[in-house]
C-alpha cells in the first residue's frame, strides 16, 4: 500500500461565545477514526460535503498537520516525522493557493522548484517542457504569476507539483472556478501522468464530471468518517443521484414523455427531464432528436452535496421502516 491510513483522529480546540461575554473551550473532531488505504498507481475520489474533513486529511498526509491519535503512512514514511523526506515524493496542489512565487515569472517560479528540490537538469527539462506542451504553458512562462487567472495560474501550479517525478500527487479542489476549457485540459492531464508514469492521485472535488473523467474509486467523506468506499456506479445507485438533461425545443410541447428519464419542470419551450446519473445521455437526445426540433440542450451533473444528501435520506428512510 501507497497511502495508509488507520484510525486518525484529528481535534481541534476552538472558543466558542457563551453568552454576551463568556467564551468557552470546545474540541471540534475535524477527522474522526478514519481508516482507508490506496495502492500505488490508483487515481481516488476523495468527496463529500464542505467541513467533511478532506482537506484536513490531506493536510495530515503531507505533514502540515499532526493527527490526534492514530497512525498514518505514506511509502511506508510517517509523514510528520519524515516530512522532508517524502517531499521528495509527493506533490501537493491546493485550488486556493498557489506555491508559485506571486511577483517572479512563471519560468522563475518552476527554476526555483528545480533547485528546491534539486532535480537533476535532463529530468527538469524533460519534465517541463512535458507539462507546458501538455498544459499549453508556452505562452505564460514569461509572465508574472500575479498577472495569470485563475485557470492559468492552477495549470501552473499543477506543472510545478509534478517537476520532480512525485510518487503521488494530493489534488485539493483543482478545478475549482476553471472554465470548461481550462477544466477539460486538466483532467487529461492528470489522465496521461497517470498512465504513462503510473502516478498516484489523490483527487478531493465538488465536480462529478472530475470523478467520472479521473477516477475509478470513490471514497465519501462525511463528518470525518469514511461513509462510502467503491465505484462511482455504486454510489449514483445507493444516493439515486438523477442528471438533468435541459432542452429547448423550437416550439412549445406537452411535458415530453420518454423512457428512462422524467419531466420534471416545463418553461415554454424548454423543459427538465431527470434521469439516474449512472446512465448516458446520448439515447434520450437520439429519441428527442428524432421527434422533436432541437434548439439547444444541456446536461447538469448532481452535486456532491445532493448525492450525499439522498444516501443518507434512504439511509435514515430504511431505518425508519425496519424499526
């Protein structure tokens, strides 16, 4: 096993307003006897609602934090003790910050990885120019990392983990704010890193579309426990997670009756249909397509918090009627 993870807890002391001028002491558990392993060359999902506890896991998992109590390895190292050590085998991309140095060029920034982390200079070549033909960086290398949006700068960011070959690579909310484009060039990315060099990622996201493109295992967070471990299949199937496919039709219909999916809200010409989140979308579009004139259409993924919201619902539904 790559990452070992056994009965972490990590706690937190927080004060907290007791009336009008009292504070008192309070322990929040961020993270709560998590226990779960991942293999070398595994590309993971690692969802759940905000304040679930994911970041604080990879936090723990790069050394930033301690954990409370429990046991945690990366490479068989200890990640707070050998910290600086496994450093050199792992790379670590948090969407809301950058390791990129603000004020100096992008090419600046990836120079003073290479000595940080001392990586010879046939390697550091080869893997730069690999992730700026790759993340199309070519024309950002000469411009100050304060002057990139947001999904340049995160291309950059991404490049800079990988400049030194990590073993693993620990993805924070990476496409966070992305636009299509920029997000679609970095799931494949991370998709060719994985496959060709046999990395393995560790993927925290609010985007199924991440999950579905990346990842063939999912693990659900929740109140920093381990609620689900397995396909994302399983877990549209126990959340009945629905897509929304969007229509706009040339004229307006009746609400469209097809099989497989549900109308679920009508506005003139356009129309909601609802269908399991497990399924393609192409055969109702062929069935509109072939009744129906076609303006426009769309699809929505579920969000992370829904699919989670309705596991528990039928979890709490089940329990209701058994007792």
């Amino acid at each position: 096993m790559l990452i070992e993870v056994e009965n972490v807890t990590k706690s937190f002391s927080v004060r907290r307003r007791s009336g009008r001028l009292r504070r008192e002491r309070t322990t929040v558990h961020a993270v709560e006897g998590l226990t779960f392993s991942v293999d070398a060359g595994e590309v993971v999902g690692y969802i759940g609602p905000n304040g679930a506890g994911k970041s604080t896991t990879i936090k723990m998992l790069t050394g930033i934090l301690v954990p409370s109590s429990g046991r945690l390895r990366v490479a068989g190292a200890d990640p707070t003790r050998e910290r600086v050590r496994l450093a050199q085998r792992m790379g670590v991309v948090f969407g809301q910050r950058t390791t990129l140095w603000w004020d100096l060029p992008l090419r600046d920034s990836y120079e003073l990885a290479r000595r940080i982390y001392r990586i010879p200079d046939r390697r550091y070549r080869a893997n730069l120019d690999h992730c700026v033909e790759l993340l199309e960086l070519a024309p950002l290398l000469d411009t100050p990392v304060r002057q990139l949006s947001l999904g340049q700068r995160m291309r950059g960011d991404i490049a800079a983990a990988l400049l030194h070959d990590p073993e693993v690579l620990y993805l924070d909310e990476p496409t966070i704010g992305l636009d299509v484009v920029s997000k679609n060039r970095v799931r494949a990315f991370l998709a060719e890193i994985n496959a060709e060099r046999g990395t393995t990622v560790l993927l925290t996201t609010h985007d199924l579309t991440d999950i579905e493109r990346l990842c063939s295992r999912v693990m659900v967070i929740d109140h920093g426990r381990v609620v689900y471990d397995g396909g994302l299949a399983g877990l549209h199937e126990l959340g009945r997670s629905e897509r929304t496919l969007v229509v706009d039709l040339a004229r307006p219909a009746p609400a469209l009756d097809l099989p497989g999916a549900r109308t679920v809200r009508v506005e003139g010409t356009r129309q909601w249909l609802s269908f399991p989140a497990g399924e393609s979308a192409a055969p109702l579009v062929a069935m509109l397509a072939g009744r129906h004139e076609l303006l426009d259409l769309s699809v929505r993924e579920p969000d992370i918090e829904e699919v989670i919201a309705r596991m528990y619902g039928e979890a709490r539904h089940g329990a209701g009627a058994n007792r």
